[in-house]
C-alpha cells in the first residue's frame, strides 16, 4: 500500500470513529413561561423571523437538520449554541433582569443592523435565515421600541 492511501485509509477511519461520539441534542420540547413571546406581545411577523432566523441557536429547542447527525458538523452546531444560548436565550428572557433584557433588545437591533446575526455560516444551509431589508427594519424597529418602552417604565 502506497503513502497516500494509507492516509486516506486513517482519515477513513478516524471519520468513521467520531461519528460515534455525538452531542446532546438541544431540545427540551417544553415551552416555558419565561418564553419571549409570553413576556412580551410579539407581533406575528416579528416572532415568526426569529423563529425561523434566530431560535436554532438562541432557544432551548434547536429544528435539527439532516445532516446534523454528521460529524464534525454535529460538534459545531452544539457549539454554537451553546455559545448563542449563553448570550441570548428567547425560552429563558423572562428570567432575566429588566435592564438586562433592555440590553438583549438593543443588542437584537444592533446584530441585525450590522449583519452579524444570523452567523453566515447558518445562513448557508438555511436560507429563510437570509433576512430581506423589510424583514430587518421590521425586526429594529420593534426592538428599539420595546426597548424604549422598558426605559420609559411601560
Ligand atoms: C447558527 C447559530 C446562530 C444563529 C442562527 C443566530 N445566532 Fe446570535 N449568536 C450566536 C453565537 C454563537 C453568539 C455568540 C457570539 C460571540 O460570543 O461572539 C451569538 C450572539 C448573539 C447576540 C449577542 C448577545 C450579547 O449580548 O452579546 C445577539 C444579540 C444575537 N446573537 C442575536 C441573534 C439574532 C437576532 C438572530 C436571528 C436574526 C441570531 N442571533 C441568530 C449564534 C447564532
């Protein structure tokens, strides 16, 4: 057996063997009361984008693809969103403190405004992901309201 192919024999087999090695899936099923849209009377519209767009990675209940059984594309999805989920979780909002969810609203805006979110490596694979500049102001400007009826006390 040549070099090469013993190469290609070992990665063969290492693809093989992480495949065994799979992350928890993110999925709770339940809807708790600290869900964004039982704290906050979301419009249809909006809530609809960020399901689609945004609750992959920032909610306990991820829509997994097919080839999210695939590693290391399972690896890198779980890190995602556990990173997602520690900066920004729409099942958990409710618990969090009212100044804190004033900063997670403006930050929304902000990540949108600037193209940040969703991750391009997300919108890729999902391209109901890819916002249109209707879908984006539509998604600032409830924020910013939101965000400025909390700092008013409304
Ligand atoms: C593929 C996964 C993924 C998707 C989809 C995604 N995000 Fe994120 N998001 C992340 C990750 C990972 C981070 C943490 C980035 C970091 O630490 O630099 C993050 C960070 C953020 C932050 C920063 C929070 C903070 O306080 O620092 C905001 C706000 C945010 N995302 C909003 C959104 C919105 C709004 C959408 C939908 C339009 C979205 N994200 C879609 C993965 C994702």
């Amino acid at each position: 057996m040549n070099r090469t192919k013993k190469i290609l024999l070992v990665l063969l087999f290492v693809f093989i063997a992480i495949q065994f090695i799979q992350p928890a899936h993110n999925k709770s099923g339940q809807l708790l009361p600290t869900e964004f849209a039982k704290v906050y009377s979301v419009p249809n519209n909006v809530l609809s984008i960020l399901q689609s767009a945004c609750y992959d990675c920032h909610s306990n209940n991820t829509r997994y693809p097919w080839y999210s059984n695939i590693q290391p594309m399972a690896w890198m999805m779980a890190r995602h969103i556990k990173n997602g989920k520690d900066k920004l979780n729409f099942s958990e909002f409710g618990s969090y403190s009212v100044r804190r969810q004033m900063s997670k609203l403006k930050g929304i805006a902000n990540q949108i405004k600037d193209d940040e979110m969703p991750l391009s490596s997300y919108k890729i694979m999902h391209k109901n992901a890819r916002l249109s500049k209707t879908d984006k102001l539509l998604i600032i400007d409830w924020m910013q309201k939101t965000a400025d009826g909390l700092a008013s006390g409304n």
